[in-house]
C-alpha cells in the first residue's frame, strides 16, 4: 500500500502543479503553527496541501509507519477549488483516489475523470 500512497502522492503534487497552485514561497512560520484543520485560516488549502499535508504523509510512507484510516479530504478540495472549475478535476480525483485507498470511502460530488 505505500506504493500506492507515495505514488498519488506524486500525482497530486503533479496536478497542483499542473492547476498553478504550486507555491514557491513557504507561508510564514507563524501560519505552520496552525490548530485549525486543513490550516484554514492562515493559508489557502492548495498551500496546506503542498507544505504540511504532502510531506506528512510523504514522512509517514517513508518511515513506513501507520498511516491515517479515516480520511476525507475530498470534499474540503472540491470546496475550495470549484471556483477553478475543469481546471482542478483531475486533481480533485486524485485526492478522493487516496482518500479512498486510506479510508474505503470516497466522498466525492464532481465527476470522477
């Protein structure tokens, strides 16, 4: 299964990348130290996915250690991102992908591409 996770690990880096909603600035350290889920409100949620999200789980692959059961970042990303439209389907995809694949659930309302 680590395959499978470092591998839509990449895939969602990809289309994060592929939408431009890779950051190349950091956000301040003051936002990292963030209670709030998803870090909601010191940074937008691509930025969570790019600088705490991707390298939790990618750390949590490597080290071959537990990784999470329940889930659910799909909905925060269609959320977030449908003012984007087609533009971040197939990251929106990606993400209910390992949602799904962690969790055995997928919670997902665009269509699956």
């Amino acid at each position: 299964m680590y395959l499978q996770v470092a591998d839509l690990l990449d895939q969602i880096e990809r289309e994060l990348k592929m939408a431009n909603l890779w950051a190349v600035i950091a956000p301040s350290e003051a936002a990292m130290q963030s209670t709030a889920p998803f870090f909601y409100d010191t940074m937008p949620l691509e930025h969570w996915l790019q600088f705490v999200f991707l390298p939790r789980m990618r750390a949590l692959v490597e080290g071959r250690l537990p990784l999470p059961q329940q889930i659910a970042v799909c909905p925060i990303a269609e959320e977030a991102f449908k003012h984007l439209g087609s533009q971040t389907l197939l990251l929106i995809n990606r993400i209910a992908d390992l949602d799904e694949l962690l969790s055995g659930r997928r919670e997902q309302s665009v269509e699956r591409a």
